[in-house]
C-alpha cells in the first residue's frame, strides 16, 4: 500500500478562495482523522470518520470549515472562504481500528494571502 | 473534554546528553501513543503503551505509562544527532486521538 496520500502537497490561494483538501487512507481502514498543525496551536484535531461517518467534529474552528467522506477511499476538507490565520499545514491519518496506529499522510501545507 | 499537556515545549541538549519528555492527561487514558516528527515531515509512530505502569523500550528510547494511566514519558539516552526532531505523545480516550503540543529536541554535535 501506498500509505495515506494528500493532495495538493502545497496550495497557495487568496484570501477569500475555496480551498479542498484531498486524502486517500490506507486501505481497510476504518477510521480517518484530519489534523491542523500551526507553531502556535501544534497539532489540533479537526474531525474524526469512522467507517465513512463524521464522529467527533468539534474541532472544526468555524463553518468555514467543512469535511466529508463519500466513501471508504476518499476524503476532503474545504473551507469557504479561505482566510489568511488559516495558514497551517493541514494532515489526514488513518488508522485500521481504535486500538492501532495512526498513518499520517506527507500533508497539505496552505498559505493564504 | 480530553486535553493532553506535553512539557517540554523545547529541549537543547548537547549530543550524549539524556532527554525527557512528559505527558499528562485530564482524564484517564484507554492507551497512549508516541510519534516522531521530523523537520518539514509528518508524525511517524513510535509505540503504544497500554497496560498501567508499562515499560518499554526500543534501543536508546525508553517509554513508561504511569500507574493511573493520566501520564507517560519518553526518556532518551545519549542522544544522538539523528534523535532531532518533534516529539508527540497522543492519547485514547473514546475513539479520538488528541496530541499533545510536543517536544522539540535539537542536538548539538
């Protein structure tokens, strides 16, 4: 397996743009983080899936920010609009169950201007 | 909810020197994870402690969990230029997984 895969690598936008994330997780597994990680804030939990459902989205900052998993290979996040204290780089992880490890996927490193 | 407290923010040490860092948790832990990241990578796992009181050890990295399974540390030996970079400790409550802040160790030669 290729590992988790995150696209873009680097997205650089206008304040103001749409911007979507993209993550493939590993296969067969059930479960799918998506994480914020900033010099100030380190890494913050965004949303959590299991088995494709959004179970824990209280990390989500604001409405701006939305996530979604259509289905067991694909996830995105979006925010609309973008704004410049969104800067950060962004990882999605997978894990097989709740007791295992975390895959992180290279991450998606936003900069809003 | 859940907050996980990792100290120290940053560590200095001269290469061969020990490090230590400390995590502690709110409310009592399911497991807790380490993870390594290096600079301009992503967090790669480390090991994952479970039972209270567990010890464990990989080559110079020794990892206990504590016996009320609220805290945990991660404790180097001699450390070398390799061992730089951030390192994270997670843990289980329920399902999710929250990070601490991490600790950044640099190594001088």
């Amino acid at each position: 397996d290729a590992g988790v895969i995150q696209s873009p690598r680097h997205e650089v936008t206008e304040m103001g743009q749409e911007v979507t994330l993209r993550c493939k997780p590993i296969s067969g597994h059930d479960y799918l983080f998506w994480y914020r990680q900033t010099m100030m804030r380190g890494l913050e939990l965004l949303i959590y899936f299991n088995n494709n459902v959004p179970i824990d989205d209280s990390g989500m900052p604001e409405d701006r920010f939305s996530a979604k998993m259509p289905n067991a290979s694909f996830s995105t996040l979006k925010i609309q609009p973008s704004e410049p204290r969104d800067s950060a780089v962004y990882f999605c992880a997978s894990r097989r169950t709740v007791n295992t490890e975390a895959f992180f996927g290279q991450g998606t490193r936003l900069t809003v201007v | 909810g859940q907050q996980v407290m990792q100290i120290p923010q940053y560590q200095h040490v001269q290469e061969g020197e020990d490090f230590t860092t400390y995590c502690n948790s709110s409310t009592t832990l399911s497991n807790i994870q380490w993870y390594k990241q290096r600079p301009g990578g992503h967090p790669v796992f480390l090991i994952q402690l479970v039972k209270s009181g567990e010890v464990k050890k990989q080559k110079r990295l020794t990892f206990q969990f504590g016996e009320a399974k609220k805290n945990s540390s991660l404790h180097i030996t001699a450390t070398q230029t390799t061992d730089v970079g951030t390192y994270f400790c997670a843990g289980r409550n329920n399902n999710d997984m929250r990070f601490g802040a991490g600790t950044r160790l640099t190594v001088k030669p």
